[in-house]
C-alpha cells in the first residue's frame, strides 16, 4: 500500500526537480496530521510519499506542492503559491499515484498509475 506522485513542468517540458512537497492525513475533528515531507528527485518524483512504516487507512489525505520554492528557484513568480491536493482513498485500493502537471499560471491532476 503506497501514496506516490509525480510533477511535470509542461511549460519547459521537464520533470520539477526539487519540489518541497507535504503529505498530510485528516484525523479526528478534521485536523490534519503530516505523515510526510519531502523534495522531489530530479525525475520529479516522491515515491514512496507515504513512509514505509506508515499504514494507508481509509480517509481524507492531501498532497501539498510549495511550488513558490519551486518557481523562486528560477527566478520566477508563479500565480499560485501551492497547490494542495485532497483526494479520498477506499478500503481495498493498494496504490495511489497523484501526478501533478505544472505551469507557472495554472495546474491540472489527476489519478495515475
């Protein structure tokens, strides 16, 4: 069982290398606990994002990107300074890929493989 994602700079055609990125679980009363943090490798990955010794259990998780870093890096200043994705896992599922697709003035993701 594993949380896992992947981010593309479509706007130069390349994996975001060194992206900070956060792996956080809704708990009781909605308060979110961080399980993770994390840079992205030079391929753009973070994979296992979810730590080896952290059991994935149904729930509310959510995947931020500190894509201010990212940008401030390359002298750059993009329109959203993270980008926080929430996602929902299911009893049964044994992977979840998040792959993030990057520009500087815009996003978009989906579940991969």
């Amino acid at each position: 069982m594993s949380i896992s994602t992947h981010i593309l700079d479509t706007a130069i055609g390349r994996p975001a290398a060194g992206v900070p990125v956060t792996l956080a679980r809704a708990g009781e009363g909605n308060r979110w606990a961080i399980l993770n943090r994390m840079q992205t490798d030079a391929d753009g990955r973070c994979r296992p994002l979810l730590p080896v010794d952290e059991a994935m259990t149904p729930g509310l998780y959510a995947i931020r990107f500190d894509t201010e870093a990212y940008y401030g890096k390359q002298g750059l200043r993009g329109l959203y300074p993270y980008v926080e994705i929430a996602f929902l896992v299911e009893a049964g599922e044994a992977h979840y890929h998040i792959p993030l697709l990057l520009t500087a003035n815009g996003y978009t993701t989906y579940r991969g493989s």
